[in-house]
C-alpha cells in the first residue's frame, strides 16, 4: 500500500498490508504471551511500562520526525508524542493504584450463609483501531490502559498514517516482553482485527462505528467507540469579548481543526457579539499557513485531501443558504497540499451542513442569541454529544450552563480541555460514541472482568427442600 505525503500531495511512503492469516498469526502470538503479562501483577506491569515510556522517549526524535511527515505537522507532533509519554507513564502510576482499591471480599451475602469474594482478570486480546488525525496518541489511547490492566493489545493504525509504525517497531524490538503490536492495511485489516479480538476500540467517524459495532455484536464481544463531534461553545454576556474570542479561535482550529474536541459551533450573547466577532476575525486573520517553511506559521495542511474537499463544501453551502464569510473561505493548494486558513462565519442558520455535520477543520460559525435559554437548546440539538465550552464573566456563572449542555464533557472558561486532561471521565453522548470512557478511572476498569465467587459456609440446601408438598 502506499501513503500520501500531504504536503507534497505525492505517495512517497510504502507498506504492506497484513493478510488475514498475518492478523490471526499475530493475535495469537498476543494470546500466547499474554498469560506471563498478567501474572506479573499490577506492579511488575507498571515497572515495564515505565521502561518502555523512556523506550519511547529515547526514540522521540524518530518518532516525531515520522509522523511530522504523516500530518504535516511539527510542533504539534512533538506535543503529541510527549502526551503518548506521559500517558504511559501516568497509567504506570495510576493502575496499581487502582488494583488496590478494587473490592475483593469476603463480604456477606443477604443471603444467610454465603459469602462473596471478586475476582478480576483482564480480556485477553484488545484489538485497537485507529484513525488518522492524532496517529501516535490515538494508536495507544487505549492499547496503554488495557495493558496496564493485564491485556495484550493488537492496533491497526490508520493506512492513512503509517509512517510512525516502523520506528515503534524498532521500540518494541527492544521489548519482547511487552504484549503490543501493530497490524497494517485498511477496513479489510480491521475487519480481520475484530475477529480475533475479545473487546475492540475504535476512534473514527460516526458511519464507520455503526459498522464495528456491528461487526462486534455479531460477535458478542464489547465495542468501545470514540466517533464524531460537533462540539459547541456558549458565550455569556459577561465575558470577556476579547479573552473570549482568543480562546474560541484556539480551541477551533489547532491542528487545521482536525479533532474530535475542536470547537465547531459557537454561541455569542448580542451584548458582546460585535466586539467577540471583531476580535475573532482579526485573531484569525493574525494566524499564518505554515506554507512554505513548515517550521513557520500555525497551520498546516489537511492531512486528507477529500477532507479538503469536504469542508469546502460546507463552507460554499453555507454562503449558498446565506451566511458571510468574514474571512478565510477558500481551501488553497500550495506545493501539492491543501490548506484553509481560519474561516469565520456569520448570519450562519440550523439548516445549513457546517451547523449540523461534524467539519474536521478549522471553521467557525458564530450565532448570535438573545435569549441564553435557546442558546442552550440550540447548543444541545445535535445527534452528537461528545464535549462542549461555556465562556463566562465568571467560573460559577460558567458551571451553572455547562450543567445543562448534552455532552460527555464541558470545558469551564476554556475550550477543548478533553485533548489536555486524560484524568476527567467523559461519557459521548448520542452519535458521539459508545462504551466506557476511555478517560479517568474506567479508561483501564473497564477492561477488567468481575468473577464473583459465592461460597457456601453453612449447609448446602439438601433436594427435600424443593420437594412437592401438595397444596
């Protein structure tokens, strides 16, 4: 298979896809291994992922080189890199932590004479499918905390972004006794991953979750599904307009606008809506392509060219039914990437695609409201419900809002703190996903199975107890 370069637009890197014998091969050499990984306990788990985060940032410098190529991207590669370190090496802490708390027994049951104790063993195969817009973190998001908790871990990134594969390869050479591999290819190579996985996660769009889902319930194991956004952001009357505005361009359109978490809807109270829009376009009129020295500027490229094409479409649909662009609007092709500087609109309505459809890039429409209560009903109707913002004149004013919006997660006076703060639980709403969150706490339970174990101390009931004895 080939992968695309997005800056150049050229297919210069080349892989080969694994067959499905390749995948079953590797998830049982996973399954063999993965009896020794659990018995080494908790503590003998979190010292080897350790290891393997100094592994990783020892070869962070080939690493991000690779995936600066896969996404364009430079400085935000090395963010993310650093954010995979710091993952592992926060479940290595966290995890044993956990194990201590989990309830074990005996304890009595309302049943007079029994009592129960719990026992807890990991699924054995996690099997990890992953999309292309974070490649490095979005590969292990999951794959580090099921680790921790005894599983070994399968993941076929995305045949968009392979580039990173081969120096993790060169890692885990280096530690055999880790569980984790990768599997390369695309929808067929997933495919073949569910069927030999005892719990799949996938991260990716909406329409291609309902299908793993699928996929998975026919095979009676767990889906966790990360999927779609469309994540909106009210503005109170109170705050800020400036402070407001520099927060809203940031936490829309870092990375191009390529995540899930991107703010793409935004709601402005008409007492401050002319100030917030006025620095808002001047914000994003500030920020520059980083075309072309790609060590210069704020955006890159979109990393998929029909994703290009996508967001041009919803940007021409919306000045079609009405709305203005204040500036940006035009996906550009330089030197064989596309890019799009950020693009504001105005006079945008409920019925046109970028209020309705998820973007994945660095648009941002702006609805001005008189009313803070429909405000929030707008807000909330969407079939997603991943993570939302509130901006106010003060934190408590903030939380009273966020309390009322429909999503797994609320940044207070901030936007998109999901991509910064792995510890706070957030449970998608609606098309959004399915499952456990794979933040906070159950990012590793949930990979855990209960065994009860109910032991008799008195007498066993003897068959007469269950005998006929007439009326």
């Amino acid at each position: 298979m080939k992968a695309r370069n997005p800056r150049t637009g050229e297919d210069d890197y080349e892989f080969d896809a694994s067959t499905s014998s390749q995948v079953a091969a590797e998830a049982a050499r996973l399954r063999a291994m993965q009896g020794e990984w659990k018995a080494r306990g908790a503590e003998g788990r979190a010292a080897i992922l350790l290891r393997f985060a100094d592994a990783v940032e020892s070869a962070t410098g080939e690493i991000v080189a690779a995936l600066s190529v896969d996404t364009g991207r430079n400085t935000v590669s090395g963010i993310e890199v650093q954010g995979f370190i710091a993952n592992i090496r926060r479940w290595a802490a966290r995890g044993p932590e956990l194990f201590d708390t989990l309830e074990r027994g005996p304890k009595a049951s309302a049943v007079p004479g029994v009592e129960i104790t719990t026992g807890y063993s990991a699924y054995p195969l996690l099997g990890v499918i992953a999309p292309w817009n974070f490649p490095v973190i979005l590969s292990h998001i999951d794959a580090v905390p099921a680790l921790m908790a005894g599983s070994a871990a399968l993941v076929k990134p995305s045949e968009v972004t392979p580039r990173f594969v081969e120096p993790m390869r060169a890692v885990l050479e280096g530690m055999p006794e880790l569980p984790l591999a990768y599997v390369m290819g695309g929808p067929e190579v997933g495919q073949a991953l569910i069927e030999q996985a005892d719990y799949v996660c996938f991260t990716g769009s909406t329409a291609t979750g309902r299908k793993v889902a699928e996929a998975a319930a026919r095979r009676l194991i767990p889906a966790n599904l990360e999927l779609g956004g469309k994540d909106p952001m009210i503005v109170t009357a109170s705050a800020d307009p400036e402070w407001a505005a520099k927060i809203a361009l940031r936490a829309s359109v870092v990375a191009t606008g390529q995540a899930c978490q991107s703010i793409e809807r935004v709601y402005v109270a008409r007492e401050i809506a002319e100030p917030f829009m006025a620095a808002l376009v001047a914000g994003a009129e500030r920020i520059e392509l980083t075309y072309p020295d790609p060590a210069q500027g704020h955006l890159g490229p979109f990393i998929l060219a029909a994703q290009a094409e996508k967001v041009q479409a919803q940007i021409d649909d919306a000045r079609s039914k009405g709305a203005r662009v204040l500036t940006g609007g035009e996906v550009e092709y330089l030197g064989g990437g596309h890019y799009l500087r950020p693009t504001v609109l105005a006079d945008v309505t409920p019925q046109m695609d970028v209020m309705r459809e998820e973007t994945f890039g660095p648009v941002i429409p702006v609805t001005v409201f008189n009313d803070l209560d429909d405000a929030i009903r707008q807000a909330n109707h969407t079939p997603y419900g991943l993570s939302a913002a509130v901006l106010a004149g003060s934190l408590d004013e903030a939380a009273v809002i966020g309390t009322r919006l429909e999503a797994g997660a609320i940044s207070l006076q901030d936007g998109a703190l999901t991509s910064m703060v792995g510890d706070a639980t957030n449970t998608s709403r609606g098309a959004s996903g399915l499952g456990p969150s794979r933040m906070g706490d159950s990012g590793m339970l949930r990979f855990l199975r209960e065994q009860a174990l109910i032991r008799q101390t008195g007498q066993p009931l003897p068959i007469d107890a269950f005998a006929e004895r007439g009326a």
